[in-house]
C-alpha cells in the first residue's frame, strides 16, 4: 500500500498530555502510548474515520485524510 | 396651556436624572425595582424604546450591573440605578468595570440603612461605599448633585467622565433630591457638551487593549467592530489576558489607579458660596448642601461670617480645595446624614489643624438649617 | 477543519487537566462554527467563573471572560447592544444554574437570543472539587466527603420548564451528537441550552473512584440512553444512566421580536 493513499494522523507533542482517549478509542488502535505523549504506531491501520482527532481534548491530533478519499468524502 | 418657555419644567430629581441619560447619549438602562430609585427605571421604561434605546428589568441588582457593562462594551452607553442594597449587591461587578475599565453609570439614590434600613427615608451613608465598595483598589469617580438641574447636569457629566476615563462613574444622589419637585430650565440640547470614548485608531492587529499609553487611557474597541479581543476580570497585561507576572500586573493596577487621579483638577467640581471674609467654613453635599446654604445665609444675617463649600464631586476628594478655604477659617462644619463618613475625610484634608465640628443624622429626617447655624454659631 | 484558525495559539496548551472533557466540546463548538461559516468577528463568546470558563480565552474571537455566574447579565447586554452579534455563553454547573442558577432560569424565561452551552462535570473543578448543583446525591466531593446529602439538578430539565426554545443534552463521548446539537443550538431564534456531560477525572472521578478520562468516557458510551428509549424503562432500570436528546424544539417569539413591538407602541403615544 502506498503510504499516499493512507491517512495521515500527527501528534502535537506540545499540546499531547498523555490522558490516553485517543488510544483507547481508536477503533483500529493505530495510536499507542509512549513514555510523554501519543505516538502513531500503525499507520498503516488507520481507515480515517477521526475519532482521535474529535475526541482529543487537547487539540493535539491532526488526521488529514489522502486526497482520494477526501474527495469521496465531500 | 401653552408654555412660554418650552424648556422649562417641573420636574422630580429621578427623572431629571432620566432625562439626562438620554441627553447624554445613554441608550441602554437595565434595573431592578427598589425604593427610592424606582421612577428613573420608569421614566426610562418610558423613554428609552421612543429613542431608539433599550430599557430591560432584569431579574436582581447583580445582572442589571452586568448587563450595563456587556451593553457598553457593544459600543453602547449603558446606566442602572438603584439604592443602598441594590448599590451592595452593584459592587462585585463595579469592580469588574474598573478592573476591565468598562465606562458605565450607575446611580445611587441613597436611603437608610444598613441592611433594608429605611427605604422611604434619606440617607447619605453610602459614601464610603462608593469609594472603597468592591475588593482591591481602583480609582472611582463619584458624583453628588444638591438640586433636580444639577441632577440632570450630573448625569451627563457622569457619563461624559466615563467614556472620558473609561471607567465606571457613580452618581450619589440622595431621596430627598430624588423625590424633590423643581422647575427647572433645561439647556438647549446642541449647547450640551457629549464626550465619547476614544477608539483605536490602528488596524486590528495592531491593537493592544490595556496599552501603557501617555495619556494612561488607552483607546476602547467595541465588540463586534473587527477588533477581537479578551476580557476579564483577572489581572492582565496590556494585551488583556490574564497574568501572573508581578511587574505586569503591578502596572496595569497603578495605571487604572493613576488615571483618576493625575485628573483629579479635571474631574474635581465644587462650589463655594459666600466664601469671602469668613471664620466658618460648612462643607456640605447632596440633599444637606440646601440645608447649609441656608443656614450660611441666615448666619450671615446674623453678623456671623459663614462660608459654603458644596462638594459636586465626592471622589477623587476635593482635598486640595478644602485644605486651601480652610487656611482662612478658624473652624470647619461638616453637616450630613451619615455618622461622618465625609467629616474624616476633612479632617485628613486639613491635616487636623483645625476642629470639624460634625452634625450628623441617621433616622431619615434630614438635618435643618437651624441645626446647622447652632454650629456655626458654636 | 483547521482549528488553529480559531485558536489562539500562543495560549496553547490549555489549562484542562489531562483527561477533562471540556477540549471535546471546545472542537465541537469550533466545528459547528466553521461549518456555519461566521466571520469571527461576529462571534461573542461569554463566560463566568470556572475550568469551562477559560474557554473565552483560547478562542479568537470577542471574548469577554466575566464574574462567577454572571455571564448571562452580561451577554444580555451585548446582545441587545448588538443585535449582530452571535453571542454564545459557556459556563460549568456551578456558573450556570448555583450562583448564576437565577440568571439562567430568567434568561430563559426572557428567551433572549443567546446559545448556552454548558460544560457539566458534575464538581467545581477550578477550586478543587467541592460539590456542584448537580453532583448526583451521596456522591462525593471535597465538600461532601461522606457523600452529597443534596438532590441534584437536572439542567436540561430546569431550562425547559423555564422557557428555552431549544434544550439538548449529549456528552462528550458522542461528539457527532454533540456538533448536531450545537448547531441546532447556534442557529436556533431565542435562547437555546446545550447541556454537555464532560468528565472530570481529576476531582469528581478521583473522589469518586470512576478512574481516569479514558474510564470516564467508557462509562459515557456504556450507560447513555435516548429520551425515547429512557420513557420506556423503569426508574431503577434508569439508575446511573445517562439521558439524552432534545428536550425542547420549538419556534417562538425571542425577546427581541417582541421588544420590537414595545418601540413602535411607544411611538404611538
């Protein structure tokens, strides 16, 4: 798969406190704990649906979905 | 019947104070019922919808407070009135006006207390009050009219000192002016003099709110005027948001606390009355000021050389001006109806140098000028 | 959706402890907005005292953070001074409906047209976890440290009996919900109330033993019902669990329309 067609998902490492949600929630557990702040784990896993990013209290998740299915999407 | 001079009215102290708002450009009245202040929400009740103005009763004291400051800083010039318990409940929010430098007017129509005291009953014990009501230090302009046109006069002058110094001004008047009917001639409206708060002149972003400027007032947008900005209670910077640094907050409390009075000389309005050749010196205020001038004149009538210092502005204090008629006296009368909330400011002004023989009442009657002459008299 | 656009960055991080759910509904809120498309310069937001309270600060646009319970007493007077102005009030449980429980029932009653948004975590968070109007009965807090002797108030409820035109409740958990109702909310003529559950962990959950945010937003998916289904179940059946839905929908008259009616009898005289 190309790494283009798949969403991408950032972490602010500045605004991240670790409380935990996005991890927990994500349906297809792209996201893991690290030592201070979220970290992307499987990339590859992630079907965009932004349910870290909306549920971040901490406006410290971007999802930016691949230009294909941001179109679909609209 | 047709009136000869159709400026001329009779008119109680509550609406004067009404119908100076309007002149003034107020357009925006929220209150609550309470005696004795009632007839100034009435008549703006009355008034305000047929100037294009708003006039809302809110549920208590604190909201009409809160909805005259959120009104102002809509780009509205915005009045509540009330009397002694509405003026305690006023205060927290008075202190937001100052902290945040909201201008607003409020009136006080003073009457007995403490507590529910004496509703129907003059007063003139909220002086202090007026000065040191709210929490932490701020300066604070008060005025105090003696007659219905001075009312009108006062109420004007009270917002114009508010936009002016962006800040809330109090007008302390008292039952007796309110419920006092007096003819009076009222100026033609292009002879009145509107101050209006002076807004920023530099694009946006370039604006910052609290600015240290020379002049110590910075320039005030409205909300909804392109000029997104914060404000709050907390202690700020000049940018208006809040902070913990001591130099800044320091600052920015000094400032609102200097801009008051570096124009105290603009802002102090007394009035003397048979000040020449005396040996007495009556300093009198609100309602008390027309029992003084009387019993100045019958004193004077009597061979006894009294003066009358009439104080039109409470805070900033007239300190300056008492302390220079009082160099030509040798004793100073201090009637009110207060147990001397005003009489130990005097004695600060004049450093003790002299006696301030008191006169004071707090059962709601107000004090005669004969009581006042048997003072003077000594 | 960029929500840098609508913040302001350089008071980024917020104060919300790790896990508090008032950064949930600040998104939400600032998606409903961008979706609207208001310019930010039309938009008010007003608060009192408290942790939702700081949310003015975070936001670009007129912010006017006020004293405890009184955010209602001011946006009225921003409101009627400029009609044009989308005034929005965010406030806790304790701003709202304890010190400013009467500001709330009367602009309610006045159906002015402002959107409440409301952040219940159940406690007073800013102060440190003392009981809140709708800390549920025998719950604990700093203040109640053998329970909460008090019954607690159902903001929802309280807003629809006083006259709102528009009540919802959701919670932070259900954020679809939540951007549904806040726009039906933002859009609604009169005063309009979301009620929005949000975890505190830090004191109610701690005090209470309910875990973390993560814990505490699990609990939010497990035990909400809807305002339908919660009309078929017995009261014990409904212990601890969360309602939501639209209390209140309705198109009436807002304040302004009929104060319009007083202006023109009053030049009729």
């Amino acid at each position: 798969m190309d790494l283009k067609d798949i969403p991408e998902v950032k972490i602010n490492t500045d605004w991240c406190k670790s409380c935990g949600i996005c991890v927990a929630f994500c349906p297809r557990k792209v996201l893991e704990m690290g030592m201070f702040y979220a970290q992307v784990a499987h990339p590859e896993a992630c079907s965009g649906c932004k349910m870290c990013e909306n549920l971040c209290p901490d406006f410290a998740i971007t999802v930016t979905l691949p230009v294909k299915t941001a179109e679909k999407v609209k | 019947m047709e009136k000869s001079n159709p400026n001329v009215y009779m008119m109680q102290g509550n609406t004067a104070c009404a119908e100076g708002a309007i002149a003034a450009g107020c357009r925006f009245f929220a209150g609550y019922p309470i005696t004795p202040s009632t007839e100034i929400a009435e008549v703006l009740a009355y008034r305000l919808p047929q100037v294009g103005g708003n006039f809302i009763q809110m549920e208590d004291e604190i909201a009409a407070m809160g909805a005259v400051i959120g009104a102002s800083l809509g780009g509205v010039k915005a009045m509540t009135a009330t009397s002694g318990p509405g003026f305690s409940l006023k205060q927290e929010n008075i202190g937001f006006a100052a902290m945040a430098e909201i201008p607003v007017v409020v009136v006080d129509v003073q009457r007995g207390g403490p507590s529910t005291g004496l509703p129907t009953h003059v007063s003139q014990s909220d002086m202090m009050q007026a000065r040191w009501g709210t929490h932490g230090d701020h300066g604070i302009i008060a005025l105090c009219p003696s007659t219905v046109r001075e009312t009108y006069d006062l109420t004007i002058r009270a917002f114009n000192l508010s936009e002016q110094f962006r800040t809330p001004v109090l007008l302390m008047t008292d039952e007796i002016i309110a419920h006092l009917n007096e003819k009076i001639e009222l100026p033609e409206p292009s002879t009145i003099k509107i101050i209006n708060r002076q807004k920023p002149t530099v694009p946006p972003e370039k604006y910052v709110p609290y600015a240290m400027t020379d002049t110590d007032i910075p320039p005030m947008a409205n909300f909804g005027e392109g000029y997104r900005y914060h404000v709050t209670g907390l202690a700020h910077d000049e940018t208006g948001f809040p902070t913990n640094d001591p130099a800044k907050i320091e600052e920015q409390l000094l400032r609102i606390n200097r801009k008051i009075e570096r124009y105290r000389d603009e802002i102090v309005e007394v009035e003397e009355f048979a000040t020449e050749k005396m040996e007495v010196l009556v300093i009198a205020y609100g309602a008390t000021a027309r029992s003084a001038k009387k019993a100045v004149q019958l004193a004077r009538e009597n061979g006894r050389r009294a003066g009358l210092l009439k104080l039109k502005t409470i805070w900033p204090f007239p300190e300056k001006e008492i302390a220079q008629l009082a160099q030509k006296v040798s004793r100073i009368v201090v009637p009110e109806l207060n147990l001397g909330q005003i009489a130990h400011e005097v004695e600060w002004a004049t450093c003790r140098a002299l006696p301030v023989v008191r006169v004071n009442r707090i059962n709601g009657e107000p004090i005669t000028p004969h009581e006042i002459l048997q003072a003077i008299v000594g | 959706m960029d929500y840098l656009y609508y913040l302001r960055q350089s008071k980024m991080p917020h104060i919300w402890c790790d896990g508090c759910g008032h950064g949930i509904v600040l998104k939400s809120l600032l998606r409903v907005i961008d979706k609207l498309g208001w310019d930010k310069n039309d938009v008010a937001v007003v608060s009192g005292i408290g942790c939702s309270s700081r949310t003015p600060g975070y936001v670009d646009f007129n912010t006017l953070h006020t004293t405890h319970g009184r955010a209602l007493a001011f946006a009225t007077g921003l409101k009627i001074a400029k009609p044009q102005l989308h005034v929005i009030v965010v406030t806790g449980d304790g701003d709202a409906v304890a010190i400013g429980g009467n500001h709330f029932i009367h602009a309610a009653r006045r159906n002015i047209d402002i959107s409440v948004i409301i952040y219940n975590n159940y406690i007073y968070g800013m102060t440190g976890g003392q009981v809140s109007p709708t800390t549920p009965t025998m719950k604990k807090a700093t203040t109640t440290p053998f329970g909460n002797p008090d019954a607690p108030f159902d903001i929802s409820r309280l807003a629809a009996a006083a006259g709102a035109a528009y009540v919802a409740r959701t919670t932070v958990y259900h954020y679809a919900r939540m951007d549904l109702y806040i726009e039906q909310a933002l859009t609604k003529k009169g005063f309009s109330v979301v009620e929005v559950l949000s975890p505190c962990p830090t004191s109610y959950g701690k005090l209470n033993k309910l875990g973390n945010g993560v814990d505490m937003l699990m609990y939010q998916k497990e035990n909400t019902v809807s305002l339908e289904k919660a009309a078929q179940l017995t009261p014990e059946e409904l212990e601890n669990k969360i309602v939501v839905g639209v209390f209140v929908d309705k198109e009436q008259a807002d304040y302004q329309e009929h104060y319009q009616k007083v202006v023109q009898k009053s030049h009729n005289v």
